[in-house]
C-alpha cells in the first residue's frame, strides 16, 4: 500500500489555511491603510497658525459689521438672508460648506441677492454628514461660521460669534 500524496490530506491544509489568512488579511488591510489617509493632516504648521491668526480678524470685522442672518439649505437650493447688520456693500456672498473629516465631500457655491433681499443658489446634492458653514462676501472682507448637520429642515441661526 503507497502512502497518499500530502495535498490529499486533511491536517496539511488545515495547517496552512491560518498563516495564509493572516497574511491575506495584512495585505488588505495595509491596501486599505495606504489609500484613505487623514485628509487633515497639514504639513506646515506654522504657517496655518499665522494664516488662523489672520482669519480671526475677518470675524472680528463681522462682529463690528453686527452681521446676523438665517441660512436655509434644502437638498437642491441654499438661501441666506440677514436679519441685523450693514449690508449695504454686499453684492454676492461665497458660501464654503467643509466636512469635519472627509475632505472629498467639501463644496461652494456663489450666493446673489434675489428681489426679497435674499441671497440663493443652487447647489448639486450633498452627502449628509457635520458640516463647518463659512459665509463671506466677495472681497473677503468679513467672515462668517457655523458648524451645521445637513441635511435640516429648518433655518439655521447664524451670527458674529467665532465657534
């Protein structure tokens, strides 16, 4: 009686099948790893604290400007109106929606006055997620924020206060 080959026996595979898959599961798993790294992560650090520094000034010029208003975003429009505040030199607004974690999904759009005083825009659908809203004019001058969830249903609030 020849002896069977050794794949034909049970205990050979059996042995062989965890290291294999531990190795299979590092190689995704390092696969995985390397194609989502941290969109957050900012190489000089300095210059982003200057460049804070200096933002912090365009919302000090908003809270002198005392700029309130209400910012209404549904799955296809945006709309922004305010409701205290100089507004007089405002001709269009620029609207930055940032996603707290997946760069990928941040947007902007353009806003223009609309006969009620309102400033609109339409806008491509969304992913839903927390959301950081930075509402500025044209020239830059003033800088609004609000961290939001989109999608909602209601007007949001938003005023002068850095958050």
């Amino acid at each position: 009686m020849s002896p069977t080959p050794w794949y034909k026996n049970f205990w050979p595979w059996f042995l062989i099948f965890f290291p294999l898959a531990a190795i299979i599961g590092c190689v995704s798993l390092f696969i995985t790893a390397i194609g989502n790294g941290p969109d957050m992560v900012v190489d000089d650090y300095y210059k982003k604290g200057k460049a804070i520094n200096l933002e912090l000034t365009k919302f000090d010029k908003a809270k002198a400007l005392y700029l309130h208003g209400d910012l209404t975003v549904s799955t296809d429009k945006v709309s922004f109106k305010f409701n205290k505040g100089d507004t007089s030199n405002i001709h269009s607004l620029k609207l930055s929606f940032y996603h707290r974690t997946i760069q990928a999904y941040d947007f902007e759009t353009h806003l223009t006055p609309n006969a009620k005083g309102e400033f609109t825009a339409i806008i491509e659908p969304f992913t839903d997620g927390e959301y950081t809203v930075f509402i500025e004019p044209i020239d830059a001058s003033w800088k609004l924020k609000e961290n939001i969830t989109l999608p909602h249903t209601q007007s949001i609030a938003i005023n002068p206060e850095y958050k």
